[in-house]
C-alpha cells in the first residue's frame, strides 16, 4: 500500500473517530438552559449605544460579520435592555464572538459559531445549549434579520426568545411570533458594513497625455443611512474629507505605476444603527500603453483581491510601464462552499472590481463560485462573449469582435486572442455526482468548428478550472509518479476525449492553443507547463481510475494560484505576450517582477496573424529558473506605438 493510500486511510479513520468523539463530548458538556444563561444589565443604555461597566461603549449594529465581537441585547417591553450572559456559575460571559467557517471544501455545509471565551450557542431540537464542542450535519449557521435572532438547521429556523416572567429566561423556539426583539451592539475599528458601491476607477490613464483628476465615488445601501464624515486615503495618506465624491487632484501628473484609492465612511441612520467601513483599495493605474496580444491570467484567488492588483504592478515594472490587454481569472474567487448567486453577485463582486483598476477582465467559474454568478461577470463585460454563456461552457472574449471595438478599454489590442471559458459547474453529470468533461465536449467541439473556418492565426486559449491531467500519476505533478490522487473533482472522467479533440484541431488547422487550469494547489501540486510533443497523461474514467496517454500538439498549463491561503498556492500568475514570432508564457509570484520560469511557444500561422501586433521582446534564456529583473530588456518598438495610439482612439470613441 502506497504511502497516499496508507495517509487517506488513516485520515478517514481519524475524521470518524474524530467525530464521535466530539458528538459524545458535546453531550457531555451540554447544559439546560436554565442552568447556563444568565441576563446582564448594562451600566447604560441609550440611543442605539451601550455602556458597560467597564466605561466600554458598543453600538447598535444591522448584521453578523464575521471575525466580530457582538453583545446579543434582548430589548425589554419597558424598553431596557438586557444581554444575553453565559453562565455557568463560574464567570459569565456576555461577549460573543462570530465567525464564520470559511476554509472548508466548496461541497461542505455552510456553518459558523456565535461562542463565547469558553462555550459555544447552540440550539437543538427547540432547547437552547452552551457547549465546549458542537457537530455539523448539513448547513448549520446563526442568522439576524428583522430583529430576530435565529439558528438555521438545514433550512429550518430555531428563534432566540425571553421571558422575563419564567424561571427560565432565555429559550428558542420555531415560531416567528415568540421570537424575542433582539438588538446586536460591536464595536472596534469597523462597526456595521454601508458601502454597497465600492470605489473604482472605470478605466487606466496614460502618462503624459495631461488626464484629468480621478474622481471616485462610493454609494450607501441605503438612502436613510446619513453620513456623519466620509475620509480620503490615497496611497495610505489621508487626502480629504467630505461627501461621498472625491476627486484626487495629487494623483495627476504621475509617472506609470499603481496607486490606491480608498475612504472610511462613518453614518447612523434614524433607528439608532452605527455605521463605520473601510471601503476597498481602488487600484488606479498609469500607464505608458498596452502590450498588445497579452493576457495576465491565474487561479484560485479565495478572497484575496489584492493578490491581483500586485500582479498589476509586477508587469507594469516588468515592462517598463505597460499593461496586459486582458485579464482572465479562472476560477474560485472566493472561500468556503460553493457560493449562491446572490451572494456572489451583491457582495463578492462589489468587492473584487476595485482591484482590476479598470483593465478588461473575464471570469471562469471555481468549484467554489456560482457558475451563473461569474459567466454573468463575463456576460456583462461585454467583450465578445457568447449571449448563451450562462452556467455551462463558451466564448467569453474575441478581440477582433465589435464588441471589443466598442466597450474594450485595454482589451482592443487583443485583436488576435479568443478566450473560451469552462465553468467548473458544466461538468456536472445529470446521471451521477461525477464529474465528467464529456458534458461539454460537443459544445467545444462546434466552437473549434467554427473558428476552424476562418482561421487567421489567432491565440485561442481555453480557461478551465479543473485540468485535464491524472493528478499524481502525471509525471509533472507534484505527487509521485504512480499514485492516484485525489477524487473525481480532480481526476476527471472524459479529460482525455477533450485532450485528444483539442489534439485534432490543432493538427488539422495549425491553430494556436493553449489549455490553462487552476484547482489542484490543495492537492500540493506545483505549477508546471507542457508543450507541443510532451506527453500528457489524462483519466478516462475517474470512477474506475483509468487513464491513457495523448502527445499533445498545444500547450497545457496551470494559469498559476494566486492566493496563500490553501494548500500550496504561493501567490503566482502567469504573464502571456507576443515575444516576435513565439508566444512567451511566464510564471510570476505577486510582489516581483522577476520571473520564476520562462517558456517561448512558436507561433503557427504568422503570417496571418494582424500586422502591427507584435509585443516588445523580451531577451531571456530560456530556462525554467529564477532570473534577474529583465524589465530594461522590454523596448519600446513602433508596434506599442501604434498601439497606444489605437487605444486613444478608441477611449475617445467611447467617449
């Protein structure tokens, strides 16, 4: 038995143990509830502010958010307030902390805790507990609305209720009417969220063309939340104060390179709720030009948004002061479960737009994203994208489309460069839990058909979240040579018939292709590149763990993991550019403009390919190896100038 077999044995073997043991020990120490709560009455009460003994002042906030402390006041009929104590006859407590679970595999249950320093809250079969441990069967998660506390167990509700009457003050109960009228106090250097419109930039500015000041603004979630100061930041320095407009005169004038907006807003609305947020960094970036033809593209972000606007940076150095034409993100943008679409599409999204700095960006879907969410995200940027693009698999950028022509920023000097999206969710099969790639191969195979009769030399690449390799019997992965790893969520069934489709076509026609992929950095697998007669090795069938071997004719490779927060994502990207006559393909780690492996890729078809589109070259040995700063050996070539002046043009245009 294989060290891998003998670890995910042991590891089953521990995670049930594990789990009847945290059931028995949560019985044990679970308590009645008359036995545990105890109500506290603060030293003041009054106007949405409360003071405890110890002089602290806490305020009345709308929401849970995670990684806070909260006091959980019940408001009394004669409109005193008390708080929600665990008492345990030793030392009560009335601090509750929430936080949710985030890093957990995208098909685990949606759960978090409300606890104190030593018990959590829970809530089972209508009787409210404390305990030191708890279980997790299915979606168990704390939840306020309206003015209602309450436990979701599997989508049913258990309410917090009071009784200021009966021996046993605190209880829960399901019906709605009983629930008692709860108010949630914080405090610290962030009170209750208000910013539902993040500041942005809309577009990059070029240096020296005398661009106007930037101006930014931010929009409240709602129109009775009154501000009560609204501060500033540029560059980590505080700019000015006021409304909720700002124009940053001192970002004028600036050489290339990145800079950041952000603001504080503080705001109390007329029920006595206190707001305070810290909006997000708004990357506003200077430029010199675009790298025609050329792509940032990376994986696995999980909420670490400004993972992306260092890689910005790095190139911008790495160049001498330009930009990619495009940026592409391939999946799990976020942490935990899967996310809904409404989650995904009001709060995530918001979030992340910021960091872009208003460069063209598309989105494929991560097992831990909503597939609807993000092909919406591509939809929306109108670059090209295939109108039928919804949860499944399609065109989600063509440069030479009117699209681009119309609404493209950066992005019209991508003239040669299709971008075909696989959503991870398209590989569900409607017969089993498998994932299965035959699911879309008929739909990659009419794109390849169609773009196969007028074929002029284009890049295609196919962004997929989940790769098409054996994870750990690939030689290039990072496990042993031999040793199935992984499940089907990785290994997948059907990989090799979309290899060997990819193969024909490229064959065929002479196309240009590339197949990048995230996912499997959990898996400890490193990042690595195949190319035309490397030997991929793929699943045919993931449930019996069979395999065959392809000799590719494109180019596969990890898009890069640009997080550090699972497994062994060390915060890379990939740099895509017209390098003369090849197609240069670099590996990045976000903070350096120093490569970690360089790969030129000869293009076919040169000649067809638009005049004038060649990117600035870069001097380079070749070797997968760290190498030194090479940005002086980017040089400005009449093709940039040209550029530049096409990307005027069409700012003006829009305009």
């Amino acid at each position: 038995m294989t060290l891998i077999k003998i670890h995910t044995k042991l590891s089953l073997l521990l995670a049930a143990v594990s789990s009847a043991f945290i059931m028995q020990f949560s019985n044990t120490y679970a308590y009645a509830a008359a036995e545990n709560f105890s109500a506290t009455v603060p030293q003041a009460s009054e106007k949405g502010i409360i003071t405890l003994g110890t002089d602290q002042q806490w305020f009345k906030a709308t929401e849970l958010e995670n990684g806070r402390n909260y006091l959980i006041g019940i408001k009394k009929p004669d409109g005193s307030t008390v708080l929600l104590t665990a008492d345990d006859h030793i030392t009560p407590e009335y601090i509750w902390h929430f936080s949710e679970e985030k890093m957990v595999t995208s098909t685990s249950p949606h759960y978090n805790y409300l606890y104190t320093d030593t018990h959590r809250l829970c809530c089972h079969e209508n009787d409210l507990y404390l305990s030191q441990n708890w279980w997790t069967d299915g979606d168990q998660t704390w939840d306020y609305h309206d003015g209602k506390l309450f436990f979701n167990d599997n989508g049913t509700r258990t309410y917090l209720t009071y009784s200021e009457s009966s021996s046993v003050h605190f209880g829960c109960t399901d019906n709605a009417a009983d629930a008692a009228d709860i108010e949630l106090f914080t405090r610290g250097e962030e009170l209750a969220r208000c910013i539902k419109k993040q500041p942005c930039s809309d577009s990059f500015v070029i240096e020296g063309s005398g661009y106007a000041a930037p101006e930014y603004n931010v929009e409240l979630i709602s129109d009775d939340i009154i501000t009560d100061s609204v501060r500033w930041f540029t560059d980590g320095e505080e700019s000015g104060t006021g409304g909720l407009s700002f124009t940053a005169d001192n970002l004028t004038d600036l050489a290339a390179g990145i800079h950041h907006v952000s603001c504080i807003v503080e705001a109390h609305d007329n029920e006595d709720h206190y707001y305070r947020e810290k909006s997000q960094e708004a990357l506003f970036v200077v430029t010199k030009g675009v790298v025609p033809d050329s792509v940032i593209t990376f994986s696995d972000v999980h909420e670490q948004y400004d993972l992306i606007s260092n890689a910005i940076g790095n190139i911008l150095d790495r160049t001498g002061g330009y930009i990619p034409s495009l940026i592409v993100c391939t999946g799990d943008l976020i942490n935990g479960p899967t996310m809904d679409y409404d989650t995904m599409i009001n709060t995530y999204a918001p979030r992340l737009k910021p960091y872009l700095g208003g460069l063209d960006t598309v989105y494929v879907a991560g097992n831990h994203d909503s597939s609807k969410a993000v092909s919406e995200l591509s939809v929306k940027a109108a670059l090209g994208a295939d109108s039928g693009f919804s949860d499944g698999c399609g065109v989600i950028f063509r440069g030479s489309s009117d699209s681009v022509s119309s609404n493209g920023k950066n992005s019209t000097a991508a003239r040669d460069v299709i971008v075909y999206g696989i959503n991870y969710g398209a590989l569900e099969n409607d017969t089993s839990s498998v994932q299965d790639y035959g699911s879309v191969k008929s739909q990659l195979d009419s794109f390849l058909s169609e773009t196969a009769k007028n074929y002029k030399g284009e890049i295609i690449i196919i962004s997929a979240h989940a790769g098409l390799h054996a994870l750990g019997i690939q030689p290039q992965s990072g496990n042993s040579v031999g040793a199935w790893a992984g499940s089907s969520a990785y290994n997948i069934s059907g990989s090799y018939d979309i290899a060997e489709l990819i193969n024909s076509y490229s064959k065929k026609y002479g196309m240009n292709i590339l197949f990048l992929f995230g996912h499997d950095h959990s898996r400890g697998e490193t990042e690595f590149i195949l190319t035309e007669g490397d030997k991929l090795i793929c699943p045919t069938d993931s449930v019996q763990q069979k395999i065959k071997e392809l000799t590719l004719d494109f180019t596969y490779a990890q898009s890069g993991y640009l997080s550090t927060v699972i497994g062994i994502a060390d915060a890379h990207y990939s740099f895509i550019y017209r390098n003369g006559n090849d197609l240069a393909y670099e590996l990045f780690h976000a903070g350096s403009s120093e490569y970690i492996r360089h790969t030129d890729i000869p293009l076919r078809n040169v000649k067809l390919l638009s005049s004038g589109s060649s990117s600035p070259v870069v001097k380079t040995d070749n070797k997968i190896k760290d190498s030194p700063k090479t940005s002086a050996s980017f040089r400005i070539t009449p093709f940039l100038i040209i550029s530049l002046c096409l990307v005027l043009i069409s700012r003006k245009r829009k305009k």
